[in-house]
C-alpha cells in the first residue's frame, strides 16, 4: 500500500459498514434493482454505458456514453463523466477545495454563465489517490443544482447537499445523507 497523509489510515477503518452484510434497516432490492448496501467499503468504480445527460436550463453541459460510478456502501452511486465529454467552457473553476478519504483532494466549478456565482455543480480529483487515478480529471455534478439524467431518466440528489450521489429507480438505501446517517 502506498503511503496516505496522516489520519487517512484511520478514517478509512473507522467505518461500521462495509457492504459485506447488508444492516436490518436496509431496504430489500427488487428486480434490476441494487441495494446501496450491497456496495463495498473501500469504493469501487465501476464502467457504466447508459447515456448521461447533464442540463442547466436548455443547454446542455455534458452527454456521455462512456461514465463511471463510484459505488460505496449507503451512498447513492456518483457518476462520473470524461472531460472528452463535457462542454468546459460552460465551467468555471473555484477557489476552495475538500478532502475524500478514498479519493484525495477535489476541485470545485461552478457555471459560467449563473445568475448568481458561489455554488458548486461539478467537480473532480486531479490528482487522486492511486486507487482511484482513473477518475483524475473525469468530472462529477451535483443532481440538485443541474439536471441530470441516466438513460432519460431524471436523477434524485442524495440528501445531505454535500454528497453528490444520483438516486435512481434502480438502486434502493436507506442512503446516507439523511439527519442521523453520519456514521453510515
């Protein structure tokens, strides 16, 4: 294993669930469908086909065939999309940034053209952990501030406005984000 800043060894063991045994309160998937419970702790990516579609308005800021899902145990899956396939002119960066224990240190964007600027509707990690260096540069945006779809279908935002996981008809939770899920 490759040498992590100090404290990020013990936040990642720190975790209860780790997807190997689904808790009581889990709600049980119906067919076709995934259980946010069922993912694993550490994250997974996973390749994903269907078209994604991003909108702000009339105008669209990303369509991809070609995204990845970052599946982790009680969070709704993040997609994440390649920067081939995303409008960046249509992005401005931010100053600022945050800390995922799994992924390194993430860059925030806000649109370019917003009435009003300050809130963040995508991100990446450019330079994440090794674990995860195929989503270095592939943006992810928040489904409760532009218009994201799968396959047509208009995603959920996961509650909580700091997670940016998609809630689709196909996965199930409870998902963390909610009052009282911190420690999911």
């Amino acid at each position: 294993m490759h040498d992590l800043p100090p404290g990020i060894r013990a936040a990642r063991s720190g975790w209860t669930h780790t997807g190997a045994k689904r808790p009581p309160f889990a709600h049980e998937p119906g067919p076709g469908q995934e259980s946010v419970w069922d993912y694993p702790r550490p994250p997974v990516v996973a390749p994903d086909s269907r078209e994604v579609l991003i909108k702000t308005g009339d105008q669209t800021i990303a369509l991809s065939e070609r995204s990845v899902r970052v599946l982790e145990t009680a969070s709704a899956p993040t997609f994440y999309l390649p920067p081939e396939d995303v409008e960046e002119s249509l992005l401005i960066p931010m100053s600022g940034h945050s800390f995922c224990e799994w992924k390194g240190p993430a860059r925030y964007f806000e649109l370019a053209h917003a009435a009003e600027r300050g809130a963040p509707v995508a991100w990446i990690y450019p330079e994440p952990f090794p674990e995860f260096e195929p989503l270095a540069g592939w943006y992810a945006f928040y489904p409760d501030r532009v218009a994201c779809f799968v396959a047509g279908e208009r995603v959920l935002p996961q509650a909580g406005g700091f997670y940016g996981g998609w809630i689709t008809k196909d996965v199930v939770g409870p998902f963390k984000g909610d009052p009282g899920t911190s420690g999911w």
